[in-house]
C-alpha cells in the first residue's frame, strides 16, 4: 500500500473490519505506529494457540483477523492490538496500553470511556502515527496527534 496515509489505512480497516463483524462484535482499538518506545505496553494473557500467526499483513487480512477477534466469544478481544506503519502489518495482539497523562490537559478532548481517552492519549506519544477504535455500536474514530480526526457509524 504504497503512499496511504497512516490515517487512511485506518479509517480503511476499520470499515473492513465493520464488513466482517459478527452480531457479538464487542469493539476493537488498534495503534498504527512507527515507534513504540514511547508507549508502555504489556501483553494481556491468552492462550498462545490462540493467536494467529503473526505478522499479518494488509488491510484485508488483517480487518479479517481483527473481525474474529473482537468477537465477545473470542479470547483476544481486549485491549489494543499494534499495526506496523511500515508495511502496515499486524505485529501485537490484546496489549494492555498505558499512554502518558500530560501535565497540560488543556488540549485534551474529553470523551465517554476508557478506550476513547486511552485511543486519544496514545495518537500523542512519539512514534504513534495514529489510534483507531470502533465501538460495539459501531461507531469508527481516529485520532491523530491527540485530535479527532475521523467519526463515522460503520455499522
């Protein structure tokens, strides 16, 4: 996917995702980044049969795996799982994300749950080239920067 913008692709899998979703869709939240340094995060405890072979790559893919997991019947369907920006490929499933909290909060915009303002703070580290999330009602956003720069129903 040569010259797609991070944010793009984003919005992209997140409508693929919204496609392949099943009727027990419980939400979904990923990172697009090209650093993680700067992002504390922790995997979450699955079984490991039950991750897929990663990485995975391309939107289809990708949206596909994403469709499956986020499923409340699955056993990967919290936290946020990681795209590579280069390559946009499927690198961490269910990690536990733990984004800085500014001294300024000034420039924050609130919003209504975790995933939201954990999404949010994440899309302002160094290295996160943007966070993306669909909620169970189907409602897609992503950030970029800390800003909102994506809203839609998708489902």
């Amino acid at each position: 996917m040569p010259g797609l913008k991070h944010s793009s692709f984003c919005i992209e899998l997140l409508r693929r995702v919204a496609e392949e979703a099943a009727a027990d869709f419980s939400g979904v939240g990923f990172i697009c980044y090209s650093d993680l340094s700067s992002l504390p995060h922790l995997a979450l405890s699955v079984p490991q049969d039950s991750i897929h072979s990663l990485p995975i790559f391309g939107v289809n893919a990708i949206g596909a795996f994403l469709a499956k997991a986020s499923r409340a019947s699955s056993l990967l369907h919290d936290g946020f799982h990681l795209v590579a920006a280069q390559g946009f490929a499927l690198t961490h499933v269910c990690r536990f994300i733990a984004p800085a909290i500014p001294p300024d909060q000034s420039g924050l915009q609130l919003t209504a749950g975790a995933r939201h303002m954990s999404a949010q703070l994440a899309s302002r580290a160094h290295g996160i080239e943007a966070a993306a999330l669909m909620a169970k009602d189907g409602t897609g956003v992503v950030y970029e920067c800390g800003i909102k720069i994506f809203e839609e129903q998708l489902r």
